[in-house]
C-alpha cells in the first residue's frame, strides 16, 4: 500500500482562502504545503494526527 502521508517533515504555512480564485487560493500561496488550514490550529492539528499515523505505521 502507498503512504498516504510523505515521510519528510514539510513545514506547512496556514493558507487564507481568497475565493480569488477557482480553488480559493492561489498556487503560491500553498504550493510547498502537505497539508492545507486556515490558522495555525487547523495545520498544527494534520501534522499531529501525520505524527501519530506514521508513529502507529511506520514504513
């Protein structure tokens, strides 16, 4: 079975919608991110359950 999570540590960065766009926010805005929140809870809360997901099944 492929990872569903990368194995790396990706700092992730809080993304605002603008609903500029057709997705809501620009490429830039979250091109280097695994994961996508609005406020530093919602990105800190994905990377704990990464943490624990990769602590319950490691490669």
């Amino acid at each position: 079975m492929s990872p569903v999570f990368c194995y790396d540590h990706i700092e992730n960065v809080p993304v605002v919608y603008t609903g500029d766009w057709e997705s809501g926010v620009t490429y830039t805005q979250g091109r280097d991110n695994e994961f996508f929140g609005t406020s530093p809870e919602v990105v800190e809360a994905w990377e704990q359950l990464k943490a624990e997901m990769l602590q319950r099944y490691p490669r």
